[in-house]
C-alpha cells in the first residue's frame, strides 16, 4: 500500500480543537513494499502520526492518500473495508485478560470476518495452525492455549505482533514493538517484522526509541520532532550531527530507553481491566 501526505496536520484526539496539532505540515510519500522507521524524542509526535495514517483520526488540515484514496472522502462502508487492509500495532496490545492467546492472534484477521464467523471463533478457533505459525515466528508457541493474564509484558507485546502477522493487512503501522523486550528479543522481533513484510510485500512504518536498532533495521530513517518532519533520509546518510539536533535537550533518549527483561518464570501481576477499541 502507498501512503502519500500532503501537508498534513493532525491532533491528538485529546486535544481541544483550538490547540496546536501534534503534527504539523508533514508532506511525504512512502511506496507500496518500503520499510520506514520513524524516530525523535518523547512529544515529538510519532504516536500521533500512526493513529492518522491508520484513519483513526481525521486531519485538521492537508491529505492524506492510501493507494490514491483519501479515505476521509469515500463512503463509510468503503472506508471500513479500506481499514480493513491497515493494521496498527500499539506499544501496549489490547488483549482482554482473560482470553486465549489462540483467540488474541485470530483477532488479527476480524476486518475480514463475518460476525457469525467472528463468533464461532471466540469459542472454536478458526485457524488454530496459522496461530500456532504467527506465534511461532516470535518463539512463542508453547503459549497458544494460556490465558492472556498469565503472561509476561513481553509475552503479551509479542502476542500483538503475532497478531500483525495473523492479520491479512497491506500497510503494518507499528507503535514501539521493543519497549518491554530484552536485546536478544528485540533483535528476533525486527527481523521476523522486516523479513516478513518483505516476504508479503507489504508497507512498514514503524516507530522505535531504539535509535542504533532503527539505523540496522530500515533503509530509510524520518526524524519527528515538535510535530514536524526534521529530516527524512536513507539510514546511511543519518549522521550523528543530525541525531544530536533531533535530539537537542533530549540526549537521554537518543540511544533509547533501557529494554525491559522479560521474566516469564515470574508470577504475572493482577491484571487491570483493558480498554477496547474497535476497528
């Protein structure tokens, strides 16, 4: 899927109607198949940014284009199908505590189901093999039939990966898929996330605090800061100059956060109630 932005400006749904939006004047244009990370510091806008390209939040000035469709200008059923080829990737997935992993992954694949299948596959999983394949490429298979609350922060943000890769999306908009995994998993996740949209052909956009990790990862690198584009390069040509400017006042960011270790073997804390939001 190709994503084309043309001078857009976008606000925090939050957000009262008379403040500054998040993002600012963004005018890019991202190929059907190409691999994108975005970087810059906390507030710089990056979250914001997903939600937009991903529809759920209306511009409050420019265009943006899926596939040369804006979508904010078709029919409600067309944009629902329309949506139904995105699939966002939050930091935090939301997967109800008491659910089966099994049932948490199929998910993935709701936008292409009927209600009555949607349904059936809450108590009989559809495709219990694609499933057990999506968890497998992040080595978590022997979770398939847990509870959701059993697992570990880690788990759960591999389980929403798996999710991505259960689903039969175009565009994969990815919010931060690193925060709570340790190196070793953070390296397995990017790759299995690159290889296999790549293997798809799908488009990628992913935002990362793990500034060395995105430098690795993505050919192609665009700096957010403020709400606005400060520079949209190929990885190679994103010197540490342009990084400490990005950065400025935030150079405790600029190689990201610590990762989080995962503890499986550690007993999972009470479980809050998680907010849903439906596509």
């Amino acid at each position: 899927m190709q994503l084309q932005l043309q001078q857009f400006s976008a606000r925090h749904p939050a957000a009262v109607s008379e403040s500054v939006p998040a993002i600012r004047g963004v005018t890019m244009s991202i190929a059907s198949g190409e691999q994108v990370a975005v970087i810059g510091p906390s507030g710089a806008g990056k979250t914001t940014f997903l939600h937009a390209v991903a529809c759920a939040l209306k511009p409050s000035s420019g265009q943006l284009l899926l596939n040369g469709l804006n979508p904010w200008a078709i029919s409600r059923s067309d944009l629902q199908q329309l949506r139904g080829e995105l699939f966002l990737a939050p930091q935090v997935p939301p997967l109800p505590p008491r659910q089966r992993v099994v049932t948490a992954v199929l998910a993935g694949r709701l936008p292409h189901m009927s209600l009555l299948q949607s349904l059936r596959s809450l108590f009989y999983p559809s495709d219990i093999p694609g499933a057990y394949a999506a968890l497998q490429a992040f080595d978590l298979q022997e979770k398939i039939f847990e509870r959701v609350d059993r697992l570990s922060g880690g788990e759960r943000q591999r389980v929403g990966l798996a999710r991505l890769l259960a689903s039969a999306a175009k565009l994969w908009l990815v919010d931060e898929p690193l925060s709570a995994l340790d190196p070793t998993r953070s390296s397995q996740a990017l790759s299995t996330l690159t290889r296999s949209a790549r293997e798809r052909g799908a488009t990628l956009v992913c935002t990362l605090h793990q500034v060395e990790r995105a430098l690795q990862a993505f050919p192609r690198i665009i700096g957010l800061r403020d709400g606005e584009v400060a520079f949209d390069l190929p990885a190679a040509e994103v010197s540490r100059v342009r990084l400490n400017d990005l950065y400025a006042q935030h150079e405790h960011e600029l190689f990201g956060p610590a990762p989080l270790n995962e503890f499986p073997e550690q007993k999972p804390q009470p479980s809050q109630a998680v907010v849903m939001h439906c596509r």
